[in-house]
C-alpha cells in the first residue's frame, strides 16, 4: 500500500513533468531527500528513481527551459572547482574503495547544487523549490517529531523511515537539518503565493517548527541544542516585538519540556565534561590528527582518508558495582574515527586547497545574502517584498549549517547544497531585476531626452 | 501510524502545491519589471468587502 502509493507519487511527478518540465527539478529534490526507494519494498526500488529524476531535470531544462535566462555565477564556479578537486584527490585516495563510494554521491549533489540555479529563474520557481524542500524533509521532521511528543524519542533507539544513517537519516544531521529549516518555513508562511498565507498555513507552519525543534530533543543530538541556541539568538536581529519574541521562545521552551526523553539530561550533561565521553574526546583527537595529517598531505588524501587514524587513550569508566559507583581509568584504542567536523573533513581529504574552496562558498553566501538584505530591506514595490526576507532566511540557515557542521561531517550534505543553490539563485534572480530596471530607467531617459529634442524645434 | 500519517499528509500537500505550480503561467516567465505580485490572490471575504466600502466612500467624497 504504502510501496505503491509512493511509486504512484514519483510517477505522478514524472507525468506532471510533460506538462511542465520544471517538475522534474523539483520530483529529484524530492527523491534524494526522502530516498522513496528506500522507504518501500518492491514497487519504489524496481526503477532507478533518482537518476531517472536526474536525467529528466537536466533534459527538461535543456530542452524547455530559455537559457538567456540561466547565469553561470561566481560560486557556481567555486562548486565546479571543488567538484574537479575531489575528483582529482580521488585519484591518489588513500583508501580507493571508500573514497569511491562517497564519490558516487557527492559528485551528484555538486553537479546538482551547479545545475538548481539555472532552473531557478522566476520568483514562482524560488518558491515552489522552498516549498518542496520544506515539504519533503518536513515528512521525515513531522514524524521524528511526533514520535518524540509521543514518548518514542531517544539515541539509537528512534526510528526513521530509512534506518541507514544515509542522508538526512542520520540523526545528528537530521537534528541540524531540522532546526536549519526553520528560517525557510517562517518566510514560506509569510511569502509564499502557492500556498498564500492565512490561518490554515499559519497553523501548519507553526506545529511544522514545533516539530522541528524536537527533532534534537528526540534524536538527542546535542549539536541540535547549540543550533536552536544560535538561532533564537539570529532571530532577535529581524523580529519586530523582541519581549514579545522572548516570552513565546521560553513559552515554547516550557512546553517542550514534558516531551524530553530522560536520557536526554544524561546526553546533555556530557556537553560540559569532555573529558569522560568518548565521542567528544577522541573528536578533538581526531582534529588534531588531522592538522597533522594535513602538515604531511597538504593536498589531501581523499575521501575517507580518515580510516587511517588510531587513538589509544585513558578514559575514566564508571561502573556500578553493589549499589557503589567505581570510577577506573581504562585505556582504550579507537581506529577510523570520523572527522565529526565538516571543517576537518574538508582538511583531511581535500586539503587545504578544498577548504579553501569550501570556506569560501559559504564565507561568500553569507556575504551575499547579508547584501541583498540590506539593499532591498527598504523596498516599496509590492513585488519587491520577499527578496530580503529570503536572503536573511538563506543566510541564517547558512550559519545554523556551519554551526552544525563545526561538529558533523556534513561537508557535502545534499540538502545544505540545495539551500546554497537556493542562494545563487535568489542573488541572480535580484541581479537580473536590478539590471531590468536600470535598463529600464535609461531608456526611458532617453527616450524623454530624444521628446524633448524633437518638441524643441516646434517651439516658437 | 506515525510515519502513514506524516507521508499522507506531506505528499498531499506536495501534490496540491505541484498542481497549484502547474496552473501558473509565471512559472516559466516573469517580467522583470513587473511590480504586481505574481499569483496573488484577491483578498478574501470580509477583508475584501471592507476595502471595497472604504474605496466607495473615498470615491464618494
């Protein structure tokens, strides 16, 4: 049943996509964040879905699409060079297999992240993006956040609708994901024309953020607790009433508090004590390892170049032992720990040129964005009203990534690379209008110079 | 149950938004220029006639 009802979704997709060859863009959005393949049995996995999506994308915008419309930009050309990059460090991989596993999918969320802002080229299409993006991974928010309201939540033992830590089925990063969201519903509910706002969406958009935040009490990411803190602390800068702001997040705050898991104080309490918790300790271990890697392969050594590293370490053990806590100290050896940072991901395996090339995408988005919203903050034209909200919503999931990825290594998550995508092209999106209008405004001074040239003789 | 429930209600509200997509002609082209808001719908009900009243009886003055 549910096999075919998402089979009968995504071939749904592809017919609606002979009317209009935008949908193709949007039903691979919608496949590679939720994997339908994954989700059913027999029906979803028979066809190869998602390069079917793939190849239909780029057809329909090569074939339908107008390409004076579509602007090749600066950091699409920065995607580009790190996709060449990893290609090249992928040739003298440490560990070839690996490397090649993780290569079958970046490769495709880069080319991809390239291709989005082509398609992206009207305000309709901005939206209808947001709005798939929000809508796909709110199926997997709402249930994660509905289990833990519910009293399902907990590490390792809450479950997804895919259990294989792909993607954004893997709890740290769904927990980022989540709350990174957030900024993209509240401008959809505010700015959106394919569902224009009123009680109904207001309600959806509400309970949708209500889910989000629960997604790192349930899934206990303690990344998670960090990105909410980050992101009540960004939206002072845009909220109009900032008490009234204050009240409802401690409002929302208290309400939640019936829902937390009671592992979750323990998980959380380890967020001061470093020294006691293997996986905070070995992850400055490993990023220690990896500038000393990096001092020795500056280059990088590919993909998964971690798989080389090996801890050995004392660690204090607590035991119970007849009603007595005794706390030893082990030693304990750890081998191929991952990077848990997007950081030193990028610096392990590809080097410093790849974080270079990184840092710079995400250092020059925010940069953008920051400068769209300054300039059209103050605009009057009713269609020049959602710009500035989106690029502050951009921007402020931009930092909720990085925050998240200081921890995870999400260096190449596609769903962040859909949000960089979304920001290249609301950026030539307001480029374009800009250049429109000044066009526009020299014209009509010509024209009105060339009037009063002609109307000059007639004068008397 | 849970997971029925968010597919059900998520893959609606997809279909009804790519439908709503399909419909609009801006989808594909917009004038830069253009200063109306593309696909905004007339205001509803009370909202609508209130400003209707108020117009009439600017006019009327």
């Amino acid at each position: 049943m549910l096999d075919a009802a998402l089979f009968l979704t995504v071939m749904g997709m592809f017919a609606l996509g002979l009317k209009r060859p935008f949908v193709w863009v949007l039903a691979y959005l919608y496949i590679d964040i939720l994997a339908p393949q994954k989700i059913g049995w027999t029906l979803t996995p028979l066809l190869p879905i998602s390069l079917i999506a793939f190849l239909l994308a780029f057809a329909g915008w090569a074939v339908a699409d107008p390409k004076s419309e579509s602007r090749f930009t600066l950091r699409q050309g920065i995607l580009l060079a790190l996709l060449v990059y990893c290609f090249m460090t992928l040739q003298w991989a440490d560990f070839p297999e690996n490397a090649q596993d993780k290569w079958d999918w970046v490769w495709k969320a880069l080319v991809f992240a390239i291709f989005l802002p082509l398609t992206l080229f009207t305000r309709l299409r901005i939206e209808a993006a947001a709005l798939v993006l929000v809508l796909t991974a709110g199926a997997i928010v709402i249930s994660t956040g509905m289990k833990t309201a519910l009293g399902g939540g907990g590490y390792d033992s809450l479950y997804f609708f895919v259990n294989d830590n792909s993607n954004i089925y893997e709890s740290s990063t769904l927990a980022t994901v989540a709350i990174a969201l957030i900024p993209i519903i509240l401008w959809s509910a505010r700015h959106g024309t394919i569902f224009p706002p009123d009680w109904r969406v207001r309600t959806f958009a509400g309970l949708l953020i209500f889910a989000c935040l629960l997604v790192p009490i349930g899934t206990e990411a303690r990344t998670g607790l960090l990105c909410i803190a980050v992101l009540g602390v960004m939206m002072l800068r845009d909220v109009k009433n900032r008490i009234m702001y204050l009240l409802a997040a401690g409002a929302l705050g208290v309400m939640a508090l019936p829902f937390i898991p009671a592992s979750y104080y323990e998980r959380m309490a380890t967020l001061g004590s470093v020294q006691s918790d293997q996986s905070a300790s070995t992850r400055v271990q490993v990023w220690m390892w990896t500038l000393d890697y990096a001092a020795e392969n500056p280059l990088g050594g590919g993909f998964d170049a971690y798989r080389a590293n090996e801890f050995t370490y004392d660690l204090p053990v607590t035991r119970d032992e007849g009603g007595a806590l005794v706390t030893e100290i082990k030693e304990v050896t750890d081998e191929s720990r991952a990077y848990h940072s997007s950081f030193f991901e990028m610096l392990g395996e590809q080097g410093w040129p790849g974080l270079i090339l990184w840092v710079s995408l995400h250092v020059l988005g925010l940069v953008q964005m920051e400068s769209i919203r300054r300039k059209w903050r103050n605009r009057e034209s009713p269609a020049e009203q959602w710009q500035g909200p989106l690029a502050s919503a951009l921007q402020f999931s931009n930092i909720i990534y990085l925050v998240g990825a200081t921890f995870q290594g999400i260096a190449y998550q596609p769903v962040f690379l859909m949000l960089i995508g979304l920001q290249i092209a609301l950026a030539t999106y307001c480029r374009k209008r800009e250049s429109a209008k000044a066009e526009a405004e020299r014209k009509a001074l010509r024209e009105a110079r060339r009037a009063a040239a002609s109307a000059e003789p007639a004068m008397p | 149950m849970i997971d029925y429930f968010a597919l059900a209600l998520t893959h609606a509200l997809i279909m009804i938004a790519l439908l709503r997509v399909l419909m609009r002609d801006e989808l594909d082209r917009e004038d830069p220029l253009s200063d109306d808001v593309p696909g905004a719908e007339p205001q509803a009900g009370r909202e609508a006639r209130r400003n209707r009243r108020n117009h009439r009886r600017d006019s009327d003055a």
